[in-house]
C-alpha cells in the first residue's frame, strides 16, 4: 500500500466513527397528546371538552366522541420526518396510540379493545401546528364503558431513523350513566307575539320515516325541554356553550342547513341558537311531572330552503354530564301543485284502469278525478280516498305506498300490474295533501 492510500483509509475511518458517535446523540422526536370536543357533524375541533370543576377534569361521555389530537415535534437535531404508520409496515417511522378502555371509532362504527394500537385506525388528518410543530393525527373516539371511571390515552412516536418519543399520556373523567336530559320537539309556530306554544303538531309523513313537513306557508317552532339529572340535582341554566357565560351547564341548539327570514336576521348553518332564541321565552315546570324545563327556543318563522333541515340539540350540566344528543328532523316541502305535479302521476300510470265512466273507481283521468278522491270514500275502507291535510287518513296513499292493510284494507299495492311509485311521487302526492290537497 502505497502512502495516498493510507491516507485516504484513515479518513474513512474518522467518518465512520463521526457517524456512529451521531447515532446516539441526537435528542429525541417528542409527542404531545390532547382531547378536544368534536363537532355535530363528526370533525374535532380546538373547542374544550367540558371540565367537571368538582375534580378538575375533562369530561366525556358514551355518546359524544372526543378528538384525539397529537402534535409530533420532529428532533431538533435530525429534524427527520415523523409520520402516522402502523408500527411494524415497513418505514420505522411510527405513530402507536393506546387506550386502557374499549373505544369506538363512530365513524366506522367499530369497537377497539384497550391495548390495541388504534392509531392506523382511526381518521388522520394531517395538519400543522403554527410553532413549527406538526398535528399528525387526529383519531375521533369514544370510551366505550360508560361505567369506567377514568380513560387514558397514550401515545409514541418514532422517526424514520428509529428514534423515539416519551410516552406521552392523557386522562379523561367518563360522564356517570346520568346524564341530563334533552328533548326537542317541532310545532307549527305560535302566532307572533303570542308568547305560547300552540301545541299543534306539524304534520308527520307517513312515506318516508318519522320526519315531520312544513312549507313556507307553515312555519314551525322548535321547542326544548331540558330535565336534570335526577341523581345529581344540578341547575340547568341556558347558557350559550361558545360564550359559557355565568353558569357552566350550556345548551346547544345547532341546524344543519342555513334558516333564512330576514325579519330575524337568518340563522347560519351549525350556529348555535339557544342563546339567540331563549330570550323570547319563560321557562315552565311540568305540574305532574315535576319535571323543570328550563329551556325552550322558538325558531318560529325560520323556514328553511326545500329539503330536510335536521335540529341537534344537547345540553350540558355544571357537573360536565352531558345529554343524548337529540335530532329532530324537518322535511320541508316546495309544495305540489294538483295539475301540475299529481295529475301527470294519475294520467300516466294509474288512468289507463281507474277512468270514467266504465273504469275502476275511482276515476283518475284528467277533469275528473278531483271530484272522485278528495272527501269522498271509496268502497274498501271507511276512509276517504283523500282527506285534506292528513295522509295516514288518505287511503289513495296506503294503496299507493303499501300499508293498506295495516288500516284494515284490501286487494294489492297500485298501481296494479306495474312496479311501485317511486320515493319523489310517493313525497309529490302526500306533500300535496298534507298542505291541503288544493284543486290548483
Ligand atoms: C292495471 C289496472 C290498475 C292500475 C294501473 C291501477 N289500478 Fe287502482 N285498482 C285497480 C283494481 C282492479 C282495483 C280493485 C282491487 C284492488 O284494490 O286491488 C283498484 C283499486 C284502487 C283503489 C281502491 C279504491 C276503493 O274504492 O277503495 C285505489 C285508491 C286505487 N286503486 C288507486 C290507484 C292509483 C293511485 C293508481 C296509479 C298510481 C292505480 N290505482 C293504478 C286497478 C288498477
């Protein structure tokens, strides 16, 4: 070996040892882990959850998910990428998250034992925090086991070159199985002014579920009863949950599409309307009961755009017990014309049978069908064909939508022959009686 060469060897001795000596000290990537409140419609958000001042703790409950929010500070030294990886996929680079109880992703609907790594399971959002730091995750869940007292999240990083976080851990208060009460239940509106409730129910649909109809004719209100905990006792007071003024227990009243009425300024999307609305109302006390609902919110006269508008409503109580959230939905109809939307119904699939004078009755033709449905009783049940504002008495509808035998009637589903009508007809002829069954 001639002198450059062992010049050249030494050097590459040196380097190497330099690498080794790097290897062990660069400082650690670090992990940090909150929980935050999520959202009506299921994104975690910056908002707090709610803190149980008797202990000092956060609080969550088996019906609302909280957000698992972990920031990963790359080492400062390496500066090498951290990123959410099943551990053991191939990159070292690794995100492991653990709870010591059941938790269950809400969106996938699935339960995930304690001890399990949740964290290539649940949702990952990738984001940025604004001191450089990294959001790597955020993983929506909810403690499954009501009863258990205290849920703990844990979580560990490591980088691409295999260092590793502290464990970093966070514990939450699960709700105890009382929780406060919160109902929701829509009316047609009271009159402006009149300062009470009607107590007239908006009409229910029979085709199409449990929702209830109105149209820019029939404005609604929307009233709130909430109960305390029986067991707890705690005041509930209405307070706006974004504000938390005065008393802690908080009310959030939420729709999902925007209200629009310019005499009361509209109401956006997701907007919390407890605090907007309460100020019109005085709370009342069931007499039987003794049940105290200290809240009511009128939305009276809001009517939004066509379609379904679904109302969240859940309250909050001092002691950070959270009700059911409850969801009352408002179908809200454009209106259906007789001529214009029914009859073509009529003329194309049922008059070919049901005309005048030597068809099925009744006739269905176009000029004289009004006079045979509307108020008149058919030959089947005693029921009329068609009664004004009330589908479940309207037995044109239980023919056409299947459910006439449930009200006592007879022969098949119509039309006769030919496959079912289809969800937009069915909703065409029952918003059309609901709101009257007009000759228009
Ligand atoms: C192929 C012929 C045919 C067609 C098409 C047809 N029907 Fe009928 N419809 C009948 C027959 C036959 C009866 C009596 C037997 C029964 O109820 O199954 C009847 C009975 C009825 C009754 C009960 C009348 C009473 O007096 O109690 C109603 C309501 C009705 N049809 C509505 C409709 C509607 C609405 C359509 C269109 C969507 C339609 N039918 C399409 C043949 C038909």
């Amino acid at each position: 070996m001639n002198r450059q060469h062992l010049v050249l060897g030494v050097a590459l001795a040196t380097a190497a040892a330099a690498c080794r000596s790097d290897e062990t000290d660069p400082r650690p990537p670090t992990v940090s882990l909150s929980l935050g409140a999520v959202d009506v419609a299921g994104s975690p958000t910056t908002a707090a959850l709610p803190l149980n001042p008797a202990t000092g703790m956060l609080v969550v409950d088996s019906e609302s998910p909280c957000a698992v929010v972990i920031t990963a500070t790359p080492s400062p030294d390496t500066h090498d990428p951290v990123r959410l990886l099943h551990e053991g996929s191939g990159d070292p680079s690794t995100l492991a998250v653990y709870s010591d109880v059941p938790v269950r992703d809400p969106l996938a609907e699935v339960i995930y034992n304690r001890g399990v790594n949740i964290a290539p399971a649940f949702h990952a959002r990738p984001g940025s925090a604004g001191d450089g730091a990294e959001v790597i995750a955020v993983l929506v869940a909810v403690p499954q086991d009501a009863l258990t007292a205290l849920a703990t999240f844990t979580a560990r990083v490591a980088d691409a070159a295999g260092l590793g976080s502290e464990v970093e851990e966070t514990t939450v208060e699960l709700a105890t199985p009382f929780p406060p009460e919160a109902r929701g239940t829509l009316q047609a509106a009271p009159t402006p002014g009149a300062g009470a409730l009607t107590g007239v129910l908006l009409p229910q649909r029979l085709v199409g579920g449990h929702s209830v109809l109105t149209s820019p004719a029939t404005p609604f209100a929307l009233t709130v009863e909430v109960l305390p905990n029986p067991q707890s006792g705690l005041k509930l007071d209405l307070v706006d949950e974004a504000t938390g003024r005065g008393d802690p227990a908080t009310l959030l009243v939420t729709v999902d599409v925007a209200l629009g009425d310019p005499r009361q300024g509209g109401v956006d999307a997701g907007e919390n309307l407890a605090q907007r609305f309460n100020a019109d109302v005085a709370p009342l006390v069931d007499p039987v009961t003794g049940a105290t609902t200290v809240a009511f919110v009128a939305a009276a006269g809001l009517v939004p755009p066509p379609g379904t508008a679904t109302f969240t409503v859940r309250v909050v109580d001092v002691g950070g017990h959270r009700s059911l959230t409850t969801r009352v939905a408002l179908d809200v109809s454009a209106g259906a014309s007789f001529s214009r939307d029914v009859q073509p119904i009529f003329t194309g699939l049922c008059a070919q049978c049901h005309f005048s004078p030597y068809g099925m009755s009744p006739s269905l033709a176009q000029g004289t069908s009004y006079a045979q449905i509307v108020g008149v009783f058919g030959q089947q049940v005693a029921m009329p064909i068609v009664q004004p504002f009330t589908p479940s008495r309207s037995y044109l509808l239980h023919k056409i939508a299947g459910t006439f035998e449930d009200v006592g009637g007879g022969g098949v589903r119509m039309p006769r022959y030919l496959p079912p009508l289809n969800g937009v007809e069915l909703e065409t002829i029952e918003d059309w009686i609901l709101l009257g069954a007009p000759n228009d």
